[in-house]
C-alpha cells in the first residue's frame, strides 16, 4: 500500500524456502518462521493464509538471511525500471500484513485508513491547482509506513498527490511526458531547494498493475543519507507507522 506502501511481487535468491527446518524431519512452516518459540502456532495466523507464493517465500526467510539492499543496487533496479525487485525485511513484511489485516477490519479499506488518518483527503479529490504541482496543497509528502528493506541511510519518502499521473501500456507505466514532469519537480524539491546531491536522489512510481492502493495517485522518492532537519521539514515531523509501533506512540 502506498505509503503503508506497496508490495509487489519479488524474485530474489535471497527467499527460496517456504519453511526453515528445526530438525530433519519437523519443517518449520513459513509462518512460524522468525518467531520466538513461544508464540509460535500450530495453525496460520489469519493475516497470513490467503499469501502468495512470493509473500510465503520471503516471510518463510530467517531474517538473518536477508541481504540488505545498497544504494547503487536501488538506483540500478529504479533505472532498470525492475520495480517488482523490491521487497521488504521478512519479519517487517509478516508485520506489514498483520497490520493491514487488523486496518481493513477496523476502516473497511487500506484507503479510507489511508485517506482519513494518514492524508486528512476526502474523495472525490480536487486539486486547487489548474497543472500538476502547481498548488502546495494539491502534494503531501509522507514517510514510507513500511519501508522496503534497505540501508539504513536511505530515506524511503511517498509523495502523494490529487493530481493523476497519465500511465499506458499493459503495465501502466508512467508515460514519457509524465515521467519528465515529475522529473523536473522532484529535482527542484530535492536537489534545488533540499541541496542534495543529485546521483543522491531516486524516484520511482510502481506500475498500475503493482499498486494496491489505486484510488490515490502517488509516487516513491528515495534519498541517501539526507539531513533529518531536511527530511523533517519535507514531511512536518511525520514518523512511519512501523516506527510508530515500536515506539507506542
């Protein structure tokens, strides 16, 4: 989901095994997998029984396993266009549908949680501006809720807009005017204004096909190593609902 963001679907060598064996002969099922022994069920959670095979896969992964994604190997994937790479740190990506479970109970929909306690939109959207990025208001720039998993120096950010993005193609992919329009502005956010290193700013919007929250246009912009003092006044202070969670807050 957008800023509880999305997750598309992944192929990585680093998630092979649905299960992790305690002994030869008593497999571990992926949902017991990097949970203390203790809270461990002999039955699926049921945040967890409806997965797909690449969920099941990464969540079935020791996390000590996982190998942390590095900024040129961001950057390499955003410029290849390979989108559905991304993924998130296993026990992180269990925590991300456990929360999404208890959210669509609670509010229906990831969106109208999304709309209501994370944007303060209401739909129909109407942007005050008569162009795309022309009016403050019309762009809300928000930490990513559930970040994938990467070095701890790159800041995942989610811009959200009540503007559309114009996509095609079977994918849905952004279309070479709209990528240049974006382009332009989140060059000028960043780097002009933020004073950031250009080869230290990426950006991204996941195909149509990947995204799971479709109502609300928005886009994904990474920065390595920015100062918090930028990222703060970026985003008002906004704290990721994942961080939120270890903290009680």
């Amino acid at each position: 989901m957008g800023s509880t963001s999305d997750d598309p679907p992944i192929t990585t060598t680093s998630t092979t095994n649905l299960t992790t064996a305690t002994n030869e002969d008593e497999p571990l099922p992926y949902w017991n997998v990097n949970v203390p022994s203790h809270l461990q069920t002999p039955t699926c959670p049921p945040f967890l029984a409806n997965l797909n095979s690449k969920d099941r896969r990464i969540i079935g992964t020791p996390d000590s396993e996982y190998q942390i994604e590095s900024w040129p190997s961001v950057v390499s994937k955003i410029k290849a266009n390979r989108l559905d790479l991304f993924q998130r740190f296993p026990s992180d990506l269990r925590r991300y549908h456990e929360f999404c479970y208890g959210i669509k109970l609670q509010h229906g929909s990831i969106m109208n949680f999304i709309l209501s306690s994370r944007l303060g939109w209401e739909l129909p959207l109407q942007p005050k501006g008569p162009k795309p990025f022309e009016e403050e208001e019309d762009v809300k720039i928000l930490q990513n809720d559930w970040p994938y998993g990467l070095d701890k120096r790159i800041v995942h950010l989610v811009v959200w807009v009540k503007f559309e993005l114009e996509a095609d193609g079977e994918k849905g992919d952004v279309t070479p005017e709209a990528r240049e329009m974006v382009d332009g502005w989140v060059r000028r956010k960043f780097v002009e204004e933020g004073g950031l290193e250009e080869g230290n700013v990426a950006w991204f919007r996941n195909w149509t096909s990947l995204k799971s929250v479709k109502s609300v246009e928005h886009f994904h912009v990474m920065l390595f190593d920015p100062r918090k003092e930028l990222v703060d006044g970026l985003t008002g202070g906004d704290v990721p609902l994942c961080e939120r969670m270890k903290l009680s807050i």
